[in-house]
C-alpha cells in the first residue's frame, strides 16, 4: 500500500474513533446492531374502487292544440325533454354521483346555490343498508312518481303534479334500504327513491334549503328558510312497493308584504304511492295533498294519478295514465284532468324480461308515442306543471348507456 493511502486510512480511522467517543461521552461503545427493514408499508388488498360513466337524451315532438300555442304557425314543436350526462364512484364505504342536464339553463333560477343544469353532485357515506348520509343536491324524498329516474317514465311526461313535488334541492338526507327479512337487494348508497325491488323496509330523512326548483314555491333565496321532508316506505319484491312521505318548505312565497314584512306561508306537502308488478303488467297509484302554493295562504291542491302498462309483445308496450286534481284558490274548487294513452316500443332489448329490474336494461332505446285527452275546466285550473289544456300528441325518441370502469 502505498504511503498516500496510508496516511488517508489512517486520518479516516481518526475521525470515526473520534466520532465514536464523543457520542459515547468518552467511552468506547460498540456499534448498535441496525434495526431488521421493516420493508414497505404493507398495502391493502382488498381496496378497490370503481367509475361510472353514463348518460341519456330524450329527443320529442309534439303536436295538436295542446302543444302549439295560437300565436304559432308550426305544425310541430321539437324539444329535448332532458340530454343527461353523469358519473359516478365508488370506493369501499363512499360514493358520489354527478349529473348534467345539457337542456337546462346555466343560471340558477331556483337559488338552491348551483344552477339548474347541475340535477345532482353529492356524496354519501354507507355505515350499512340501513343508515346512509347523502350531502349536496339530492332528488328530495317526496313523491313516488317523482322519484322514479327520467329514462324509466311509463309515458312522456311525468304529469303536472310533479311539480308539486320539492324537486332537487341542496341539504343532507339519512337515508336506509332493505331494512328486515331476507336483505336480498344491492344498495349502492346512491338510492333516491325504490330503483330496486328490495324485501323490508326503508327510509329517507332531509333538511334542505328552500325548495326553490319546486314549481310550488317561489321566490325562494339561500339562507332565508329551510325545508324539512321523511319518507317512509315497505318493499315486498316485485309484487308491492308502497311509501308515505311528508314535507314543508318554510317561507314558500318570500315576502308577501312589503309594508308589515311578513312573511308567506309555509308549502305542506303530503304524499302516497304504490307500484306493483305482475309479470307482463304494472300498476301504479299516487296521491297528492298540498296546502299554500307558492305560500298563497289557501291555495291547495290535491291530485290522483293511476297507471298501467302491459307488454302486448316482448318489444311493444302499452301505457295508459289518468292524473286528475282539484285546485281550490280564493274558495273556489276547479277539477281538471289529463289522460295519456300510449305505446312504448323497445328498439334492440337488453333482454327479454318483463320485471321492473329488468326494465331498466331495456328502456335503452325506446321510441313512445301519446295522445293526450283533457277533460274538466281546463281553463281555469291553477296549475304548476305541465298541465295540458287541450288535448296533444308527444312523440319521443331515448337513447341511455352505461359503462363501468
């Protein structure tokens, strides 16, 4: 070894006895023994986590004395019902969902805090079946027909009762599905209204904003009151879903005095369905109770809404809905009534079956077609929705997909 080398070795040698003492306070120690590589953190296997991507649009016509007013020439009017994109995501315990509606407006002209093309963005945390917590703009919890998604409507329209109901709004909702028996339905935690044919029982409860979207209250503003909906509701497979729900949206006209200040009068709303399969057929029927429209102290209203369907083949369907109500305003009783009678003709089936769960795969491409009967004092109803006065024909052609990553 040559006398460089040396004299480095020798100098190393120095500063690691040096440094060895000056740990030790002087004292020579031995060298601890290095700890065992505990390695990476050990990774879960189990974690998984899944996207949705999936989207509908419901191109229409309409024509007749019901659909082109008597200042328009047209022999038709063409409109799009809803052009929906949305996603959705999973992992373990959390979910949320997103959904767009290009046929919309971009302002929010309910003044629930986001604008009206947004229909849903919320998250929802599922301890289990039976005890879920959605946040952000959730479909509220009242009304049966409501609550049955766009794409999976048994006619066109969904009948000017549902605007009686709050529509979307901004709020947290507890909610629980496939409570008792067998537990033989998939939650996801995403559930707004009965998507499945669950056995036992279920439940959602909100507290909201006001209700703004609702075409029953008005002139609403974020932070000036609120608004309070449960739902409760029974499942026994395909045979019956039945459900009871109840809400108040405070203040449901603003300021109804410019002088004294008050304020209006709070929108009451109650709410009965049931929805039974059998086989090639369906039936529904739906009850509204409402009190103080737009918070117009005494105008209420009350509706009643039966459907039925039935597969006359596998790919052609027929529809008929009644919806007929009484309005009262100013003491004075008015009933009016549309009835809807239709074909529903499925374009390429997912399947062969006639079950609710299955309807769901076939409604992707369906074109509908409905005539649309008016009867009572049409005239004179004070209505909040799509309320036909004189009898129509709708044509509707949707499209819907689906795709999980």
């Amino acid at each position: 070894m040559g006398k460089g080398k040396i004299k480095l070795s020798l100098i190393a040698g120095a500063l690691l006895l040096n440094s060895t003492l000056a740990v030790a306070g002087g004292d020579i120690i031995v060298p601890m023994v290095p700890m065992a590589d505990a390695g990476e953190p050990a990774k879960v296997s189990d974690w998984k986590s899944k996207f949705q991507l999936f989207g509908f649009s419901q191109i229409g016509a309409g024509m007749g004395d019901g659909v082109i007013k008597d200042d328009q020439n047209g022999d038709y009017k063409f409109s799009a019902d809803r052009i929906r994109l949305g996603w959705a995501y999973f992992s373990g315990p959390v979910a949320g969902k997103v959904f767009l509606d290009f046929a919309k407006d971009g302002d929010d002209k309910g003044d629930i805090g986001v604008p009206d093309a947004v229909k849903d963005a919320f998250i929802t945390y599922k301890f289990n079946d039976a005890f879920m917590v959605k946040s952000g703009v959730i479909k509220t919890p009242v009304g049966m027909g409501f609550t049955i998604p766009g794409w999976n409507l048994d006619v066109i329209k969904r009948g000017f009762d549902k605007k009686l109901a709050f529509e979307r709004a901004f709020g947290v909702m507890v909610s629980g599905r496939d409570i008792g028996f067998e537990n033989n339905g998939k939650v996801n935690g995403l559930e707004m209204g009965h998507e499945r044919p669950w056995k036992g029982f279920g439940y959602d409860v909100m507290v909201a904003g006001q209700t703004g979207r609702s075409g029953a209250v008005s002139d609403a503003g974020l932070g000036n009151a609120n608004a309070y909906m449960v739902r409760g509701m029974f499942d026994w497979g395909e045979a019956l879903h039945a459900e009871a729900s109840y809400g108040v949206s405070e203040n449901a006209g603003g300021i109804n005095d410019e002088i004294t200040g008050l304020d209006s009068e709070d929108y009451k709303v109650l709410n009965f369905g049931i929805d039974s399969h059998f086989d090639r057929a369906n039936v529904k029927a739906e009850y509204y109770d409402t009190e103080n429209i737009r918070g117009v102290k005494g105008w209420d209203m009350s509706t009643l809404a039966l459907t039925g369907t039935y597969y006359l083949t596998d790919t052609l369907e027929g529809a008929v809905k009644y919806i007929g109500g009484t309005s009262t305003r100013n003491g004075v009783d008015v009933d009016a009534s549309n009835t809807y009678i239709g074909l529903n003709y499925y374009i390429n089936p997912k399947n062969d079956k006639m079950d609710r769960q299955s309807r769901r795969g076939r409604n992707r491409h369906r074109l509908q077609v409905n005539y649309v009967l008016t009867d009572g004092d049409t005239d004179n109803f004070a209505n909040v929705g799509s309320f036909y006065k004189e009898d129509a024909v709708l044509f509707q052609y949707q499209f819907a997909f689906k795709l999980t990553l």
